[in-house]
C-alpha cells in the first residue's frame, strides 16, 4: 500500500473538537456542510467533495510539504494526475465520502472512506495543509465521517499509518471509538468500531 496513489494514511492534527455526524447521501448532503471552529479560532467551512474541486484540489496538494506527502504516501508525491483527481473528487456518496474543509476558496483538508459494495469495513484516510495541522480538523472530519459510514451500514473503520506519524495516531486514540492497534515493521494497522449501523 506504501506505494499506492491514494489519500490514505494520511496525517492529521491532534483532537480538540468533535463535529456533527452527517449524512451523506445526495438527498441530505447539506448535513455534512457547514462551519466550525478549530482550537486556535480559526473557521472553516466543510462540505462534500464536487467533481468541480480538480483544481483546488490540485492547488491543495501542491501547498503540502514533502513531510506531509510522505507521511501520507508512504513515498514522495508531489503531484496528482489527472486519473487520481477524478476519483478524488468523484464520489457515490454511499461506498465512497469524501468531505472538504475551505477557507475562503482554497481547500484545507480533504477526508474520506471507501469501501468495497455490501462490506462492513471501510477505509478512512485525511490530508490536513500543513498550516492548519495540531488544531481538532482531523478528529472532526473523523467524526463526520463515522456518522455517514454508520448511515451506510459500515461498522468499522480502518487504516494504515506509518508509526512515525504521531498526529493520526493520536486522532485515532482520542477519538472515542474502540480500536486496535497491530504493528508490522514501521506501519501500524487501526480498526476502529464505529458503532452499529443507523
């Protein structure tokens, strides 16, 4: 997986708030946006992924650090192509969420999950701009998340995350939820049970 184009083990700030879980599906999509306020003050508004955010998404990637990148691709990446972008920004809202955090208009944070059609288990993955990381953006996009999954039948989310990469780890211990941690070489392995689906 180190090598795989995909925003997944991505790195996040430590857990201060806690946001809304929301619905996902297109009918309701308006519950997963609005604004909320981060530990140092700071607003942003968060909302689902469109198939219009390529290029802020674009933009977005190419303001994080090479740190960020390879905490998160396990392998530097510096940019997206076109076929990584598509799938980023286009999403069923069911098998695969995908919300953005924006100031103004540039986006700050990208989280998601994916799963495979009919499966309880879910992938969950973030990338915060290195400017806005240490202040909760992790943990409540982790929260809204959680909540669309629950709507969708899914029970527990999972993730791959290099050891070193102390700021998810601690997103996913302050979470709430009940996890396992399995280690093998520098990557540690989290599951966490969401709760029964709603």
């Amino acid at each position: 997986m180190a090598g795989e184009a995909e925003y997944r083990h991505q790195g996040g700030p430590d857990a201060h708030d806690a946001g809304i879980a929301p619905d996902m599906v297109p009918s309701t999509a308006e519950r997963g946006t609005g604004n909320v306020v981060l530990a140092d003050g700071t607003t942003v508004q968060v909302r689902a992924i469109r198939p219009d955010d390529d290029d802020a998404l674009r933009a977005f990637h190419s303001r994080l650090s090479p740190e960020s990148i390879v905490l998160r691709f396990f392998s530097a990446h510096p940019r997206l192509s076109d076929a990584e972008v598509q799938r980023f920004t286009e999403v069923d809202g069911v098998d695969r969420v995908a919300l953005v955090a924006e100031q103004g208009p540039q986006i700050v944070a990208v989280a998601r999950y994916d799963r495979s059609p009919g499966r309880d288990e879910a992938e969950v993955a973030f990338v915060v701009d290195d400017a806005f990381q240490g202040h909760g953006l992790a943990t409540i996009l982790l929260q809204r998340l959680a909540g669309a999954a629950r709507s969708h039948g899914i029970r527990w989310l999972v993730a791959d995350t290099l050891s070193e990469n102390f700021r998810m780890l601690k997103v996913f211990r302050d979470a709430g939820f009940p996890r396992t941690f399995t280690r093998a070489s520098e990557v540690i392995h989290v599951v966490m049970d969401i709760g029964p689906p709603t």
